[in-house]
C-alpha cells in the first residue's frame, strides 16, 4: 500500500467531504464542515498561502494538513501547520510525509519559523519532536452538555446595557470588526498578530459559513458594542464559541459573561446539543467564566515550534 501527498481538490465535493471527516475524526472539538473547509481555501488572504493537503492511500484519504503563513505579523517568515490524520489509520507514514510537504511549501514562501499545536498525547508529542519541533505552551478544549446540563440563570442587563445580535448589524458590520481587532490583539499568542484590514474580514469572518449571526451576541453600551461572543454553529446540534472578549474601556463589569450566558440560552432553545471552547492555559479570566458555565475539560493540545534552516 502506498501513500501519497497531494492538495485537496476543490472542486470534488467527496474529496472534501473526505477532509473534514479526517479532520473531525482526529479533532472532534472543533466544527468541521466541507464549506468550512473550502471556506478557508477559497478566502484566506492571498499573502497567506494557505494550503490544504491530503495525504492518500490506495484512494482513502487517511491525513489532513492546513498550511500558512502568518502575513499580518511584525516579524516575517512564520509559519503555521496542522497535521491530523485518521486515528484508525495511524503508523502509515501519512503525518511525516504531510509535515515534509507543508514545511516544503511554508519555506518556499520563505517561513524560516514554524508553528503547529499537537494533542497532548506521547505518541502525538513524540511525533512533533522527532521531527526537530520544540514543546511551547499549551490550551485546552472544553465542552458544555446543553441537554443535560445547567446553565446559569439569566439576568436582565444592567441600565444603560442592551443585547444584541451579530444580525442586527448586518447593514453595518464595522463596530463588530472593530471589537474584535481590539479583543484579539489582547488574546494570547506566540504571535504578535492583529488585523486591520477590513474587507478580509469581512471575506474570512464576517461571511464564515458557520458564523451563526443570530446567536453571536453583543453587549452594547450607549450605541457601541462593548461585549461579544462570537458563535458558530454547525446546523447540526454543535455549537462553538470562537471568540469572547470585552473592549479595554468596558472591562470588569461582566458585560462578556452577560453575552456568552445569552447566547448559550437561545443555542440550547434553538436545539443546539454541545457547546464548545478553548482556552490557552494563561487566559485565566476566560477560564474562569468558562468554569462559571460549567464547562468541562475534553482535551489538550501543546504548541511546538521549529526554526528551518
């Protein structure tokens, strides 16, 4: 039996399928879909180079890499890769030959420092380190039965606080932009990465297919968003939180608590079945909230890092 590299073919809806089947099987924490995964082929800033490869045996695609560059950084030449294969189909040389491939294509694009997350298992870290990367930080997964579990009462806004929908500015997306360029810049990360190109994001963000605009719930004060959670869903009873976050002016007044507590109540009436999340493990104001809503912890994942050359 051989096994090949080769990039994802776009136009042939089983092969991505195929992708996000692997990419689910691997990574169950995280939504999957064959339009979430063209999504990210299709958009990504073109300075990015994104990739995504397929590793193949026999016409039964067994691994999945995604490749990039980290084009909105101060620092050049960084990198990113994820590579997961088939849990069921381990120990065939797919995660070495995929790892070859994207490092391959990250320095010809001229990365000389790259950046991947493995499951915080020994053969997964084992892996990482036998091909020269070095062990970072590491996050967590974590996830909320909404069916059998208990969420936290809710509680009117305070004076001067409304609730909203990501839908409700739909003619105007730019506040919502802005509070998340702000509340990303803050968020933990190897990289000194923010955003502020706008029509991308509104390519990338704004237009995800999983971004649930009804249930993204903002907190907003005297007209401007103060508070967000940010939430996709899979249209199948899996919800995910991508980003929380409260601008700097409006910090400790539980105004993210508010937002997250709201939407978590209309995904479960909207029947929505698990939520998920993650947190890096220094985020402890986010893990405490997390805890507050009775997330629990389903899995780890470590950074690892290589200088090339």
């Amino acid at each position: 039996m051989t096994v090949i590299v080769r990039d994802l073919r776009p136009d042939d809806r089983a092969d991505v399928e195929a992708f996000a089947r692997v990419r689910h099987l691997a990574l169950p924490f995280i939504l999957w879909t064959p339009d979430a995964v063209l999504h990210h082929l299709e958009h990504s800033h073109p300075d990015a180079h994104f990739a995504s490869l397929v590793a193949e045996e026999d016409g039964e695609a067994i691994g999945t890499a995604q490749v990039s560059l980290a084009h909105d950084t101060a620092e050049p030449g960084q990198g990113l890769l994820t590579v997961y294969t088939h849990p069921g189909r381990t120990r065939r040389g797919a995660g070495g030959l995929l790892v070859r491939a994207a490092e391959d294509h990250l320095a010809a694009h001229g990365a000389t420092k790259l950046f991947t997350w493995v499951l915080d298992t020994p053969a997964d870290r084992a892996f990482a380190e036998r091909h020269g990367y070095r062990v970072g930080r590491s996050a967590h997964f974590l996830r909320l039965d909404l069916v059998g579990g208990t969420l936290p009462p809710l509680t009117p806004p305070p004076p001067g606080v409304e609730l909203r929908t990501a839908a409700d500015f739909a003619d105007d997306p730019r506040p919502l932009f802005e509070l998340d360029a702000e509340t990303m810049s803050d968020e933990p990360s190897d990289l000194d990465a923010g955003f502020a190109d706008y029509d991308n994001w509104i390519r990338v963000s704004w237009r995800h297919p999983l971004l649930d605009r009804e249930l993204t719930t903002v907190a907003v004060v005297d007209g401007r968003p103060a508070a967000f959670t940010v939430a996709y869903t899979d249209r199948a009873g899996r919800y995910s939180t991508a980003m929380t976050g409260t601008a700097r002016a409006f910090r400790g007044r539980g105004l993210a608590k508010l937002a997250k507590n709201a939407s978590l109540h209309r995904a479960r009436a909207a029947g929505c079945r698990e939520a998920f999340t993650g947190n890096d493990t220094g985020n402890e104001p986010m893990i405490a909230i997390n805890e507050w809503f009775g997330y629990e912890r389903c899995g780890t994942e470590v950074r690892y890092v290589r200088e090339l050359g």
